[in-house]
C-alpha cells in the first residue's frame, strides 16, 4: 500500500464523521458500499439503505472527533481502525472504537464491513 492509499484512508473517518454531523445521509455512498455491513451493538446493518435509514432516525452525537487511526494490509484484507469522541445534545461524552475492512474502488476507497464497539463506562466510587 502506497503512501496515497494510507492517505486516502486517514481521511475516511473524518469524512464519515463530518457526514454524520451534517446529517448529510445522502452522501454515505462515499463511505460505504452499496452491500456493506455495519454491526453496532444489538444489531446488524445489511447494505447501504438499511444504514441510511438507521441512520435517520437514530440518535447521533453533535460532534465526531475521530483519531487513533491505522491501517493494516492482512490476508484477509485491508483493516482500518480508529476511535470516536463524540459529543452529545446534553453536552456528555461518549466513546467507542471502529474496526472497518475497506476495499480500494474506482472511486475511492470504501467500507465494506463496519464493526462499532462503544466504550463501557464504569461508575466510580
């Protein structure tokens, strides 16, 4: 993987996340395949209109801030995983971690299968 790719692939995150705060729906084609897959807690997305619709009507952070991002070349495929900081309505924090195959298009490169796991928190004592 060349130096463009890895580039390309830095970006992917920062668009998805300014994507969902716009709650610009329309425009997820630009992550994800028409097919892709996106397991969130409790539930499977299968394709690209399922995701847009959950994404409807689900109840999103204000704010992505997405880092921690890397990338990975595996027998299996290419791996890219990054965090999510994201800010509330009510102002609290939330967190969780992405773990997405992407697969190299002629548009650009897109999520193939999306994994969310948000970030347990503990109550302290």
């Amino acid at each position: 993987m060349d130096l463009a790719d890895r580039l390309a692939l830095g970006e992917l995150p920062a668009r998805y996340g300014d994507l969902i705060d716009d709650r610009n729906w329309r425009d997820l084609d630009q992550i994800f395949l028409a097919d892709a897959t996106f397991e969130i807690p409790g539930q499977v997305l299968d394709g690209l209109a399922e995701i847009r619709a959950f994404m409807v009507q689900a109840r999103h952070p204000r704010t992505h801030i997405m880092t921690n991002i890397y990338v990975d070349e595996t027998p299996d495929g290419v791996i890219l995983r990054f965090r999510l900081v994201g800010m509330r309505p009510d102002g609290r924090i939330s967190s969780g971690r992405y773990r997405d195959v992407v697969v190299r298009r002629p548009d650009g490169w897109r999520v193939a299968r999306r994994v969310f796991t948000a970030t347990p928190y503990e109550e302290s004592a």
